[in-house]
C-alpha cells in the first residue's frame, strides 16, 4: 500500500494489505538498520512511454481523460507479486555482517511496479488493522 524510510532515515517500513492469509488485514513491516538499497522499475519501457503525461499519477485526473491505456500510478498502490523473497547467502548481507560484527540479512521484493533489494539487520511485523479493502478488490482467492 505503501513504503519509504523511518523519519529517522534508519528504518525501511512497507504498508501491507493481506486478504489471503491466516489474519486478513494490514501490517507495518520494518526492517531495521537498513543499509543498501537498490530499487528499479519492473515496468517495462513501453509502459513508461505509453504513461508518461501526468494524468496518469493521478486517479481522478486518468479518469477525466478518458482512462486512457497505460499503466495507473495514481492508484497508489503496487501488487506485492511476486512479493518478498529473503535471499540466503547474498554477498552484501555477508559483507555488512562483517563490519559491523552483527547480523544482516537481504530479501527482495517484486511488486507490478518495482523491484527491490535490501540489506537489513531485523523485521518487525505488526498487524496494525483488519482492513483489506483495497487488495480484496483486486484479489479473488482459489478454491
């Protein structure tokens, strides 16, 4: 639903929306003591061309123009799919652990929109509400 560092610049926190799992609802998961980063874009090139005018970083204003083609960042939101994969023996998780004489880990995340990698010492999960009002919209369960 959402993600973007602490206040304090230490933290990486994502706004999760599950309506499949055990306890359907929203979580904050942080991951603490971030210390690299690398975000790129999942969308391919023809998507950025075909996106590009700023109706479409806004919902209204995509839907004013006509709901042209392309792809909707004013959605504001990205489908956390594939989603999160912790990644075991990463050679930026091994080499931070050894400056800093503590554990790190890395795990990447695939949304629609990005992927992303991150090298972190901790994860918090906390369920924060039980709405899923957003994904539920989008996501039909299997039988």
């Amino acid at each position: 639903m959402s993600h973007g560092f602490a206040e304090h610049g230490r933290d990486y926190r994502f706004i999760l929306e599950d309506c499949l799992g055990t306890s359907p609802g929203t979580y904050r998961l942080t991951l603490t003591h971030v210390v690299a980063m690398e975000y790129r874009t999942a969308l391919p090139v023809s998507a950025w061309s075909e996106a590009w005018s700023d109706d479409f970083i806004d919902y209204d204003r995509w839907e004013a123009a006509g709901e042209p083609n392309g792809y909707v960042f004013g959605a504001n939101w990205s489908n956390a799919y594939p989603g999160f994969v912790a990644l075991a023996d990463h050679a930026g998780a091994a080499e931070w652990a050894l400056k800093l004489g503590r554990p790190m880990y890395a795990a990447s995340l695939h949304t629609d929109l990005f992927k992303m990698t991150l090298v972190f010492h901790d994860a918090l999960l906390v369920k924060v509400s039980d709405d899923t009002s957003t994904i539920s919209k989008v996501t039909m369960p299997l039988a």
